[in-house]
C-alpha cells in the first residue's frame, strides 16, 4: 500500500469514525480519533502527492466536512431513529410545575407550622412534623416563630409570620385560601 492509498484510507476511518460518533456515547473519544485520522491523512497527501492533490484534501477534510457534518445534524432529526429518540426525550417530564414534590409542596399552603432555624429569608419550617426548607416575604423571622403557608412558587415555600393560631379549631376551620 502506498502513501496515498494510506492517506485516503485515514481520511476515510475518520469519517466513519465521525459518524460512529453520532451513535455511540463514547464521550468526545471517537471525535478525537476521526480528528487524528483526518489530520494525518491530509499530510499524507501534501507529502506524497502534489500541492493540488493536498489543497483539495485540505479543503474537502475541514470545509466540506463540517459543512456536511451541520447537515446532517439538521437532517437526522427528521430520520426515524432521531424522530425515535427525541419522542422518548419529551416525553419525559421535565417541567418543575410537574414534579411530585412541587405537588406536595401545594399542599402545604394555607397551613400553620412552627420556624425550626430563623429564616433569614430562608430556613427550615416544621410542618405537623414534615420540615421543609421555606422563604418568608423578605422580613426575618425568628425561630420557633408560628408562620402561615401563603404560597408555593416554583416548588418554593413562602410563608408569613403570624401570631399563635387557635389550633382547637384549624381541624373545624375551612381554610378558603
């Protein structure tokens, strides 16, 4: 096999190695070797051919590659594996509002519960035992301090100092939050 054989068949590893790369989560490593392959292949060619013979390598290795590389990026998700493997990623839920514990954290509001550190805005609030990390209005709070939730705003507690509640009638009592 000659130089140029050899050279040409890097260049060719390279691009297969670029595409092995779209497909196999190797992290970066098949990139880097398709980069190696392509690198040495274009100075095989200056080297065992003429100086045309290099430019056009040069030019085709790194300007019709990533020209080709951005197409094929804007093709594959049309392709039916990309169709198949971006359906799987939205279907996932991604969405803070729809997380259990932002569900969980709703059901706090409008409930009494007792500061376990001093909220500076934030700190910890017991619950009927269930602490939680909680932020007041922007006013300190002192610890072991009766507060109100009053709202949950992206899976954040928001609570409000307030003075001892009558705690015979919260079970009786109809909060109209």
């Amino acid at each position: 096999m000659d130089n140029l054989t050899l050279a040409y068949t890097l260049i060719g590893i390279g691009l297969v190695l670029l595409a092995g790369e779209l497909f196999l989560p190797t992290g970066g490593i098949l990139f880097g070797g398709a980069i190696i392959c392509e690198i040495i292949g274009v100075i095989l060619v200056f080297a065992t051919g003429d100086l045309t013979m290099g430019l056009i390598a040069a030019s085709g290795v790194f300007i019709a590659i990533p020209i080709a590389g951005a197409a094929m990026l804007h093709i594959w998700p049309r392709t039916p594996l990309g169709r198949r493997l971006i359906s799987q990623i939205n279907t996932e839920e991604a969405t803070v509002a729809g997380m259990t514990v932002v569900q969980e954290m709703e059901d706090l509001r409008g409930r009494y519960g007792r500061t376990i550190s001093p909220l500076r805005p934030s700190g910890m609030v017991d619950f009927d035992g269930r602490r939680v990390d909680a932020m007041s209005e922007g006013m300190m709070v002192p610890a072991d301090q009766w507060v109100r939730c009053v709202d949950v705003k992206a899976g954040k507690v928001i609570v409000r100092a307030v003075e001892k509640p009558n705690l015979g009638t919260l079970e009786s009592t109809d909060f109209n939050v």
